[in-house]
C-alpha cells in the first residue's frame, strides 16, 4: 500500500489494477482448490486485502478522470 500513489501517472495506475485484478483472480481460483479452513480462510484475508487496494486505487483513477 503506497502512500505515494497520487503521484502515479494513470497508465501505471491502471497497469496496478491490472495487477491486483489478477491477483484476486489467482487467489479465488487458489481458494476453490484449497481444502482446510486455515488456507481458505488465510486465502479470504489475503482476497479482501487486494480488494481494498483494488478500490482505493480506483477511487483515485476515478478523481482524475474528474479533474
């Protein structure tokens, strides 16, 4: 989570949603083949990081594309 991300131009912000959409695309496909409660709920967490990320940097894209 960088604090700096308002300095990012928007090709790099949307490369970095690129990136956590996959992300969160792995980590679900992970979470339908993991068995036991440790890894889903471990894999969950991890899911709902890169969501919160996901949303803060969209925000962020969307204010721009405002301005």
């Amino acid at each position: 989570m960088m604090s700096n991300d308002d300095s990012l131009s928007l090709d790099e912000l949307n490369d970095r949603i690129a990136i956590l959409e996959d992300n969160i695309r792995q980590l679900i496909e992970q979470a339908a083949a993991a068995s036991g409660e440790q890894n889903e709920a471990r894999i969950a967490d991890r899911i709902n990081q890169q969501n919160d990320e996901l949303e803060r940097l969209l925000k962020i894209r969307e204010s721009r594309q405002k301005k």
